[in-house]
C-alpha cells in the first residue's frame, strides 16, 4: 500500500516539471511574434516613407511589385541609370507582366522590363550579371509568346545561355530553352533541352513536348513512348486530349488507321467538340478512299471551328 502511494505521489508530481518548459515555451513563441510583428511593422512603415532605395527594398520584400514600379519610377526623376533603381524596376515590370490580364498593358511592362534590365546589364557587379541575364532571357521568352510577331525567341536563348555558362543556377532554364529552341525550329536543340528539365523536374507538359519534337523530325517510336506515359498518369484532361490527337497522328503516319481512330474517338468521348479530332477521323476515311465520310467528318470540323485551315483546305480540294 505504502508503495502505491509513493507512486501516486510520482505521478502527481510530473505534470508540475512541465511547467517551467511551457512557460519558457510561451515566452519564446511570444517574442517570435512579437519580433515578426515589428519586423512586418517597421517594413510596412518604411514602403509608406519618401521615396528612395530602402522603401523600394521594403516594398519588394512584401511583394509590392506595383509599388516598386511606381517608386522606381519617382526615383527615376532624379537618377535616371541608378542601377540598382534599374534591376528593381526590371525585375518588378516583369512580375507585372505575368500578372497582366490585358496583352496590351502585359506587352507594356515586359518590354519596360526587358529596357531596363538591358540598361542595369551594363554596369552590374559582377556576381548579379548572371540573375540579370536569367530574368533578361525570361523577359524575351514572356515577349516571344504574347507578341503578334514572334522575333524574341533567339534573345531568349542567348541570355538564357549566358544565365547558365555563368553558372546561375535555376530550375526552369532547360524547360524555357526547350521551348525558346522549339519556336525557332531546332528540334534537336529543343529535345536536349527538355531531356535536360527532366532530369531536375518530370511534368506531363515536358513529357508533350518532348514527343512533340520527336513527331517533327519523324522519329515516332520514340515520341509515343512519351505519349503512352501522359496518357497514362495525367490528371489533366486537356494534354491527355492533345497526347492523344498527336498519338492518333503517328498512328496515320504509320498506316495503323484503326489505331489512330481508338485515339480521335476516344477525344471525342470526353469532349465532342474537338474540331481537330473530326478533322483527323476524315483523314482517316480520305486514305481509305471514303471521300464521303471524310467530308462528313471536315464538316463537322468547320461547324465548330469555322476558320479550321486544315479542313477549310481539304474541302476546297473535294468540291
């Protein structure tokens, strides 16, 4: 009995040395706040201050990207090539142009981005060229896709290049390649680009591509290799859709014509509204010499897609 109550009395015990360990616990996370708090305090204060430096570095540590563009842009007045003016504007024009939902204003600070990036490039310190050129090739490859002309896929590669031989180190450089080379017609430059992401990120978008530049240069076998891999694991129905089409596509090349029709009806099961399966089917039909059903199949393809080029195309030849 004795015992027991010696026991008892333990038990009783433990919870008080916790206490001690909870308060000082209490404390510590206490002034963590208290110092986070007047951290964000003190910033908060700062971006609402005068114009100069530290409120542009302020206003860019909360991601105030507007805010950094419009102060820049006071401070501009009065230094027009402060550097460091120059690489924040840069850097905050670009994030403004990502977020843009109108082309016109997007094109407007990406090439206010790209000016002012080129312009902090020349008189950089040395160990911030190589970030400048990685945003630099960045820039031109945003120009690239949201401009009418296309001219800006070089200027990607170039800096991107440069990013990378000066040994700046970013996870999506060989993906932005990939694509930059694709737009400019080098396959094979293209493929050794995506091959390289891969190594650092696998994603079915890479995986399209790269079969994309594979169906270019005709070598298939390998392209639906990449494809069999989408179409299997993807969650996303929109590249499952285009791996099929471009499976279905290999599949003609090929003469598998009842393979390549499972593929365009398998699209149209999911979606019934996809102008480019319909007008694929009618190929099928035209290299079986089943010219009726394969204007069957190209009209179905305008009703959706009034401008299609390639059905437009094919009707006009089998009036």
């Amino acid at each position: 009995m004795r015992k027991t109550e010696e026991g008892l009395r333990l038990v009783v015990k433990k919870p008080s040395r916790l206490i001690p360990v909870l308060a000082v616990s209490l404390i510590l996370l206490s002034l963590i706040s208290v110092g986070a708090f007047f951290g964000y305090k003190k910033i908060y204060e700062i971006s609402h201050t005068k114009p100069s430096i530290t409120k542009v570095k302020a206003q860019w540590a909360v991601y105030d990207y507007q805010g950094v563009y419009d102060t820049t842009s006071i401070l501009m007045q009065k230094e027009s090539f402060n550097n460091t003016v120059m690489i924040y504007r840069g850097y905050a024009a670009f994030y403004l142009a990502v977020s843009a939902t109108e082309p016109s204003v997007a094109l407007s600070y990406i090439s206010e981005a790209i000016r002012c990036l080129r312009i902090a490039l020349n008189d950089a310190r040395k160990k911030t060229i190589p970030q400048i050129e990685y945003m630099l090739g960045k820039s031109y490859f945003y120009k690239n896709m949201i401009s009418s002309y296309h001219y800006y896929a070089d200027l990607a590669v170039k800096y991107l290049t440069k990013a990378q031989e000066d040994k700046y180190k970013a996870d999506d450089i060989a993906e932005y390649l990939g694509l930059s080379y694709a737009s400019l017609g080098m396959t094979m430059e293209s493929i050794a680009s995506f091959s390289g992401a891969l190594l650092v990120r696998e994603s079915d978008m890479l995986l399209l591509s790269i079969a994309e530049q594979y169906y270019k240069i005709e070598q298939y076998n390998a392209a639906k290799q990449y494809l069999f891999q989408v179409i299997k694991r993807s969650t996303d129905d929109s590249l499952v859709q285009k791996s099929r089409l471009l499976l279905g596509k290999i599949y003609i090349a090929e003469k598998f014509y009842d393979d390549a029709r499972e593929e365009f009806e398998a699209i149209l099961e999911k979606n019934e509204n996809s102008a480019d399966a319909h007008y694929e089917l009618g190929v099928i039909y035209e290299n079986q010499n089943d010219i009726v059903k394969a204007r069957a199949e190209w009209r179905k393809a305008i009703r959706i897609q009034v401008n299609h080029p390639d059905a437009l195309k094919k009707m006009s030849y089998y009036r």
